[in-house]
C-alpha cells in the first residue's frame, strides 16, 4: 500500500465522522512546527529567513500537545525549521504514538542519526526526508557540503533498523528531469517507501528567479508522466491529473493548518497574514474564500501538495469514480 492501512482507516473514520456532523471545514494533516532554527539555508526557502527576522521562541511540549488537541487532525507532520533541533523531540513523537496519531518527521538528514539510533520504528512514525537532485544539486541547493550524503547515510540506517522512510522533492526552474530520474532511481535501491513531489512555491521572501509558474510546471510535469508509473509516489492521481494540466482544482487551505512558535499561521502552510492565539480563531476569522478561490496573487501560481491533496481527498470523498480510483491507487505501491 501507498499509505498505511493504519492511516488510511483513521483518515476514513476521520472523514466519515466530520461528514455525519456537517462540518464544512475541518484539517486533513496538522503542519507542527516546534522550532524555526535550521541549520541549513537552502535556497528555495524562507523559514531561516523568518527565524532572522522574529528571533522566536520554540514552541514548549506542552504547546505542542495542545495544538494537537485543538486541532483533531489524524496526521501531523513536524517540520520547521529543522525539527531535529528541538530538545524535546523525542517526548514530542513518543507522546504523539500514544495519542493514536500518524506522524511524518520531516528532515534534511543532517541530524538524524541519533534520533534513528536512540527511538524505536513504529507502524504510524514516518521519517521523511527533503532531496531536492542527486548530490551535486541538492548540496548546492542547501548551500552546504555533504547534506546530500548524510541524508542517504541516514536512509540507509533507518531502512536497516525498521523505520518507515519516505521523502520530498520539490522542483524549481533548473531541475533537470533526467536527474529527478536517476534520484528516484536511487531512493528505490534505498528501499525508500514512498516519495512526494511538487513545484516549490515562490515565496516572497526568496531572491532569484527559481520558481516555475504554473504552465511551467504543468508542462514539466507532463514531461514526467512516466514517473507515475515506476516510483511508488504518494502523489494521489488527481493530484497528478492537476500537476499535468489535465485538471482542475482549487485549494483547500484549511486542509493544512500550521502551528508554530508565532502562533496559528494564517491563511495556510505557505501564506502568512497573521497568526492566531487559537485553532478556532483561525478558522472562524479567516477569510477562506479569498484563498480557495485563488483571488489572491500570491495563490496565482501555487500547485504546492499542501494545498491541492486536500482538495483531492475531498473531490474523491464526494465522487464514487474518484474514490475507487483513489482506493485503487493506494492498494498498488508503483
């Protein structure tokens, strides 16, 4: 299977129940960011840029835990930042296993190592890992000297002692196809579970013209149909449908929330507003429909999975063709 069966019955559960309760709006997957610190600066992205810029806190574990609480998502996602960073990760992950939840632990590899010896593989930990090219790419895409190679050194540890791995990619102007190839090829000799990809966003704050816009991307990703068929990417079809051009969609920003030291982030994982003191502030006193019709500019080139794999999840809950599709895809692993 794509996904576990674990996680897919929570998720089905988790649907079925907000769809008998009439709730219109309700988180897919919970985006934790316990920390902003990073140890990389890579070049596609503007977390380091805002820990420069606000010199925030962490978050403390006990915020962490209510964030979760508050938002009833059956997935949550730690990123950052560098999430390997915050001091209280282990508890953090221990204490989301015995909440029944299903957690991916987002990574540049760099400091995986300990975590991977000293925390035991569970059936709902997934530990994911950000590759954006084979190593002369990605280190210069992360400004740094052998991130390349302690993230694969770290993939073949966790794939030894029994951890679940997956990773993502994210794809700018000059990625080059015939690499992302050989990459995937590669992460499949690892053992790699599963693989996400999708077009960076441009944020703002990021210099240089790296970015594809979106008949860009819909063409590059036409280009790599084929990888569809021989990597086992947790990219759902009508997702891919969307990236190709051959469908379309729009956002479901809710579908990610985000919490991270500044607060509830508003109105999404790649957006920011303003921050809310509470879950239910951001989802009373956010303009929704501003960002899911994509009126805002900044959306007008965004195909960024956050966004667009809630959308997807819900077009197949209420179409019977897209759902037996979609269970047909998650039973064949590539």
């Amino acid at each position: 299977m794509r996904f576990p069966a674990g996680l897919h019955t929570s998720m089905t559960r988790y649907l079925i129940r907000n769809t008998m309760e009439g709730t219109k709006r309700f988180p897919l997957v919970l985006m934790l960011e316990p920390t902003h610190r990073c140890n990389l600066a890579c070049a596609g992205c503007d977390r380091i840029r805002l820990q420069d810029q606000e010199q925030s806190d962490d978050l403390s574990l006990e915020q962490c835990i209510n964030a979760v609480t508050e938002a009833k998502a059956p997935v949550v996602t730690v990123t950052g930042g560098e999430p390997l960073l915050y001091r209280e990760l282990q508890p953090l992950v221990g204490e989301l296993l015995a909440m029944k939840k299903h957690v991916y632990l987002c990574t540049n590899g760099i400091l995986t190592e300990s975590f991977i010896r000293e925390f035991s593989p569970a059936a709902e930990l997934t530990l994911n890992f950000h590759l954006d090219g084979l190593e002369r790419t990605h280190d210069s895409i992360t400004n740094k000297e052998g991130t390349f190679a302690r993230a694969v050194e770290s993939i073949k540890k966790a794939k030894k002692k029994g951890f679940r791995v997956s990773t993502n990619t994210s794809v700018y102007k000059n990625s080059d196809i015939k690499e992302l190839e050989e990459l995937f090829e590669l992460l499949g000799r690892l053992g790699v579970d599963g693989n996400l990809i999708s077009p960076a966003f441009s944020y703002e704050r990021v210099e240089n013209d790296i970015f594809l816009c979106r008949d860009e991307a819909m063409e590059r990703f036409r280009l790599m149909a084929h990888f569809f068929q021989r990597f086992p990417f947790m990219n759902s079809p009508l997702y891919v449908d969307f990236l190709q051009g051959k469908r379309q969609m729009r956002c479901t920003p809710w579908g990610n929330p985000t919490r991270n030291p500044l607060g509830w982030k508003s109105p999404c994982y790649l957006i920011t507003d303003t921050y809310y003191a509470s879950f239910r502030q951001l989802m009373e006193d956010t303009p929704w429909e501003r960002y899911e019709s994509g009126n805002d500019p900044r959306c007008r080139d965004c195909m960024v999975h956050s966004g667009f794999e809630a959308t997807a999840v819900r077009l197949a809950f209420s179409n019977p063709k897209d759902l037996f599709r979609m269970a047909r895809w998650n039973l064949k692993k590539s």
